[in-house]
C-alpha cells in the first residue's frame, strides 16, 4: 500500500454510559464491569507474567474467579456432571435437568475459553452447562491441557483424541461441537485437524466469539480497546498468552490463528458476538471466509455486548437468546 | 435501574491505524476519510444549520459531493436511466448492461440513503446502480421528498403511493425493496404502513445500516463516534436532520425509529454493516427484534468498514460481496 494508508485516525477520549438499550440483566452487568474497572480492579493494562511461577499463579487467581460463579449457574441450570477420561483426556460429562430424551442420539462437545492457559478444571464448565441446558442434550467439555506446562499442539491433539473416541458410539452428523474465546478457536483447530486427517467432519459447529487472530492484527483490537468490560486490551497479558500458547509454533498457523485457513467444506457453523466485543473482527473474519468458501454460517450480534458476555450475564434474556439460537442450529443441523 | 449503571466506562483517547486485514481498495477507502478528518474536512463537529436557507445551502453541497462520484460508479457498472414519474412520484428506472432476461418477472425498489434530507434527485442513484449491476434486475429508484420543505410523512407517502402503482404490474413476492442509512429506514416504514393497511408486503427486504433509532439510545453511537469515517458522529449535523425530519411527530414513532416497531409477520430480511459502523447497533437492534419475532433473517457484517462504505469503496471486492449477498438474497425469496 502507499503512504496515504499511513494516514491514523484521532479518535477523542469518550466516557461510555450504560445502554438503555438492553434489558436490565445486560445494564447491570456491563455498568458492574465498567464499576470494576473505574475501581483498577483486574489485571494491570500490559502487565504481564515473566516466570512460569508467575503465570502459574496468575491462572490460579483467574480460575478461582471463574470457580465462583459456578454456584449460581447450577441454581439456575440444574444438572449433574460425572468426571471422566476419554482417551486419556480428562472430560466433564454434563447432563442437563432439561434433558430431552428425543436428542439422546445426539451429544455435544465443548471446549472452555480462557486464552488457552486459564479456566482448567473447575473452572471450565460455566458455558458447557448453558449449552447442555438450553439445548436439553448431554455435552462432553473436554478439560484439555493447557500451558505453561503444555504448550501448542497439546489442546488440539486432546481434542482430537477425545472426538476419535467419542466417534466410535456416534456418527459425525450426530456430534456438534463449540466453545468461545480460545474454546472457538481450539472448535475450529479441532475440524481444520480433522479435515487435514481425512475424517468425518462435526454435523455443526457454534462459536462464540472466537479467538481466531493471535497476531492482534484485526481492527476491533484497536477499535474496541477499553470499549470491551470482559476482555480489555490485546497488548499484555492476551498477547503474552498467545506467546505462551503458540511457544516454538509461529501465531500464524491456522491452528494457532484460524482466521487465515480456509474453510472450503467446513459443516454448518454459527458465530455469536457483541457489538462491544474485542474480538468481533476474530468473528467477522472467520464468517466471511467460511462464507467465502460456501459454507452454511449464520452470524448471531447482540447489542452493546462485551466478549462472552453472554456466560457471564447468565440470568440475562440476551443470554437466553444467544444460547437458544445456537441450540436451534443444532437442531436444525445435527442428525443421530 | 439502580445507581450501579450510572458508572460510566472510561475509553482513553486512541489513534486507528488503517487495518491490514481489508483490500487495498478499502484500505485506501479508510485512509482517505481518515486523511479528510485530520485536515478538518467534512461539517464542524457538532454544527448544524439554524435557517431553512442554511439547510438548503447545505443540502446542496452536500449533494453535490454524492453527484461527483456518479461518473465513476458509471464507468465500472453500466447502465441506462430513464426519469419517470410513478403515482406522481419522481423516479429514475435503471437498467444494468448485466440484465438477466430470466428476472424479467421480479422489480427492485430502492430508496436512497442521506438522513432524509440529502441526496435527491441526480444524488440518489449510486446504490440502485449497484443493486442493479450486482442482481441482474431492474431498480425502480425512489426520488421521495425531502425536508425542510417536505417532512414526515410525505416520504412514507411517496414510499406507499410508488408501491401501490407497481404492484398493479408485480405480484407482491416479485417485488424486493432495499436502502440503505435513512433509505433503510423508509425501506422498513414502509413494509410497516403496508402491513398496517392490509398491504401484501414485499416478497424480501434488504437493509443496509438502517436508520432505524432516531432518539440516539443505539450504543454504537458512543462507541463508534469518531471511529465511523462516513457517518461521524450523531450530535450536530445528524440530530438535526433527524429532527428536521420528524417535523412535528415525536422521534420515537415507529415509522420515524423503525427500531420501536413489531415485525411478526415480515418477509425474509438481510442486513448489511460493517464493524466501524456508527449505526452497528441500529442494525443489530432491527435483526434481533426481526429475530424475535420469528421472521427469516440474515445478518452480514464486513470488517473495519464504516456506515454505507460499500457504496463509496464501490471498487473494494467488500462492495462486490455486500451486494452478491443482497443479490443472492433476493434471487432465493422472491418469486415472479
């Protein structure tokens, strides 16, 4: 390009009220991110980890707070969950109180956000009981390894042993898999492996706002900077995460950063993000290249809201919203 | 609400550069409006006209920025224009050198877009030109009255009075309509004032970044001030006309701010905005309402673009796929 694409654009410090345009639930959430960050509650802007100790115990702190809604969601979306290994894998089985015995032919497969490093354990099933709840089918959320410990390609061969496995007892068209964050970024790894290893593809795939670009070249990095309450700022400790997931692999490999493999014969997909959302490029982007390529997509935006807001707003009609489109695409697209 | 959602969120100053993950052409696109803002082109922020001589003078300049790029948009997709006159209503009938005879049952209907009050006459064709070339069909293009001399509802009027002398050729499902800013706006009052009158409504709607919340509640309104390089901000200028428009009706009537309509019962819908875009939210609160109320809905959003860049970066191949995606729409629900 020439110099004229040099040229920035001066966008004037903005203080952001709360919408009225969304229900109550969303106003106090975002208005309760907005307060937490008005108080320098999170991490410091660019602060990031130096030691393995460090991240260690950073993830530490960062999943206790991921732990502690756990509670409130099993009030709300009743269900059990039995620990098991598939493969190897370490895998929360979830059956929702809402279960449908018409679907039992059918099962979902999950993977947690979390920038690839946080939300193991217990910490990983918050959107996994949503899903199994609003869709009334079981999901198996696969409790991957993570760094530092494990660093690319671990997540992604975790998850493709436990699809392998789970193939034996279902057919692909019967088996939808999802996530959000990194959790839609490793959904998406996980079928372009698959593609790349010959096998049968998911019957369909819902992500949420994906973390799809780890180089932080889209532009809703920059222009949603500050704007996101969830998920702030790129530069620091996202970028140190992406570094510490990607380790020896460069952050361009489509396994790393999905937004540059094409999607020629991806199955059916839906993507749901927020107009606040720091990765609603990461989002777009993957759309329009599946779109591109031919696929079946259908992109899913909600008002003013900020990445993954809809696990975090949980007693929301947003959030009602956003987890019911997706289990009526599942519905419409798996068959078992 | 309670106090809680009085917190503000506070967003530093920040400088965009031009994103690397567009074309060139709309790289170039965002560059030049960046360029146009750092050398303080375009309206002062914040001003608006006080005289209905002011408004006309303004009017006209601003028109003639829209007629400038008419020779270009010309050379790339050729077509023929005849001015006619339908219901008493001005109107430019144009025909792409692309007319494909299988589509000679179905019509388009296109209202143009410049908040109600801009770009008549010789201004108002450069979208239904690239309706026209990209579907292969014949655009009917409103030339609706326009404030200060003529408010709401005299454009709703036109809208209806067009309709219903093309609808004694066209069944009603061979008949799409499509507009784009204010020319979406009216595209939807006037499927809403059809369906209040017992109407049959267009067989398919499309709706680029529609002006659909006059009042200023849309949150991308904060969110993208500044960051919009076509549509800036919504104080000043745009508020004015949005007030200027309404005349003596509240803002808030549904035919004004489609955004506080119902939609049951309204025909397949495709939406077009981009990530950049100041109306994001208006199109996101029109898709969902559209949603929830059970209507077949499609939302198309494009990286890093502004509101309506499609129609200026008519050259970028995101201009091409903007309106292969209404073309294709139309081509799948209307039947004629």
């Amino acid at each position: 390009m020439d110099d004229l694409t040099q040229t920035p654009r001066e966008i004037p410090a903005k203080r952001l009220t709360t919408p009225t345009t969304v229900s109550p639930q969303l106003q106090r959430s975002i208005a309760t991110l907005a307060a937490a960050a008005a108080a320098g509650g999170g991490l410091p802007v660019g602060w990031m980890p130096s030691t393995t100790q460090e991240w260690k115990a950073v993830i530490a702190q960062l999943d206790a707070q991921a732990i502690s809604i756990a509670p409130a969601i099993k009030a709300l979306f009743p269900h059990s969950v039995i620990l098991r290994q598939i493969a190897g894998v370490t895998v929360r089985e979830i059956t929702p109180d809402s279960l449908d015995p018409t679907k039992a032919g059918k099962l979902l497969v999950h993977f947690h956000g979390g920038g690839y490093a946080l939300n193991s354990g217990e910490a990983s099933t918050g959107e996994a009981v949503l899903g199994a709840h609003y869709s009334g089918m079981k999901v198996i959320s696969v409790d991957y390894r993570t760094p530092p410990d494990h660093p690319f390609p671990a997540a992604v061969d975790d998850a493709v042993a436990v699809w392998k496995a789970l193939r034996a007892e279902f057919p692909a068209q019967a088996l939808g898999t999802f996530g959000t964050s990194a959790g839609g970024g490793l959904t998406l790894a996980l079928a372009l492996k698959l593609r790349e290893l010959g096998e049968a593809l998911p019957g369909a795939i819902a992500l949420g706002t994906p973390w799809a670009d780890l180089t932080g070249a889209s532009d809703s990095y920059q222009v949603n900077a500050h704007v996101d309450g969830v998920f702030s700022t790129f530069d620091g400790f996202a970028k140190a995460m992406a570094h510490l997931y990607a380790g020896t692999t460069d952050v361009t490999h489509p396994l790393i950063s999905p937004v540059f493999a094409d999607y020629a014969g991806f199955p059916p997909t839906i993507f749901v993000t927020g107009t606040r959302d720091i990765l609603l490029s990461d989002t777009v982007r993957v759309y329009r290249a599946m779109r591109a390529a031919g696929v079946t997509a259908r992109l899913e935006v909600h008002e003013a809201m900020s990445h993954a807001e809809y696990i975090y707003a949980f007693d929301s009609p947003e959030s009602a919203v956003a987890f019911t489109d997706i289990a009526e695409f599942f519905d419409a697209h798996l068959h078992g």
